[in-house]
C-alpha cells in the first residue's frame, strides 16, 4: 500500500465521515419531542443516541488508524531520505586504506597463486607430512566490477 491509496482512503473517510454527521445531525434536530398544540410551538432536538455515537466514533477511529499509516509511512520515506543523504556525502576510503581489490575469490586468488603452482607442480604437497606454500598475497574479494 503507497502513501497515495491511504491518502484516498482517508478522503473517502472523511467524507463518509462528514455524510454520518450530517445524517446524525438532521436526525437529531428533526425530532419532534412534543407535537404542536394550540398554545404551543412544536419542540424538536434530542442529543445522539448511543449507537449514533458509537458509529462516530468508529468512523473517526477508522480515519485515526489510516492518518497513523500515512504518518509511519512518511516518517520511514524521511528516515530513508536522511540516510541516503548521508550516505550520498559520505566519499568512498581511498584504495590505499581498503587495498586492492580483485575480482576472484580468495581461494582461486591462493590457488592459482606462483607459489602454490610451484608447490604442486614440483609435488611437494604429496609427501604424507606438512607442508607450506609459503606466503600467499590474497586481497577482498571486489564486488563491484
């Protein structure tokens, strides 16, 4: 769900709200509480019944929960925003503090290293004791090409 479909959803609230108190209200005030006599006008108007209310309440609580998603969701878009400026002014560490990247991984890096062909093609790594290979320069993977 985007920011613009709980944007509409509350205007529709709003007017669904605005539509049950105008119906709630011309209930109330059309009322007739006692009949016109002789002597005297007819009185109308009575306070909302305890449903009207409720109705009320629930639409404006309704409306309430849709206002809070549009609030967290906007509050998560600016977090985003405020991260991705920081990361933006952020300069990459220079290749001399990272050191060199390549793009093989690290065991094709030792494998196919000088010393390690050395190793095997002079079958010193068959001997049935320990062996080294001697120092071996492997650098980070690089992930970007």
């Amino acid at each position: 769900m985007t920011i613009a479909q709980l944007e509409a959803d509350l205007r529709a609230k709003k007017t669904a709200i605005q539509a049950l108190i105008a119906k709630t209200t011309a209930a109330c005030t059309s009322h007739v509480v006692r009949a016109a006599t002789a002597t005297e006008p007819e009185v109308r108007g009575r306070m909302m019944t305890v449903e009207e209310k409720a109705a009320l309440d629930a639409a404006c609580a309704e409306g309430e929960a849709i206002q809070a998603r549009i609030d967290a969701m906007r509050g998560d878009a600016e977090l985003l925003d405020r991260v991705n400026r920081l990361r933006d002014t952020v300069a990459p560490a220079p290749a001399a503090i990272t050191g060199p990247r390549d793009l093989r991984s690290l065991g094709a890096q030792f494998t196919e290293s000088a010393q390690f062909r050395n190793l095997v093609a002079n079958r010193l790594h068959r001997g049935g004791s320990a062996w080294s290979s001697g120092a071996i320069e492997c650098f980070a993977p690089s992930m970007h090409a």
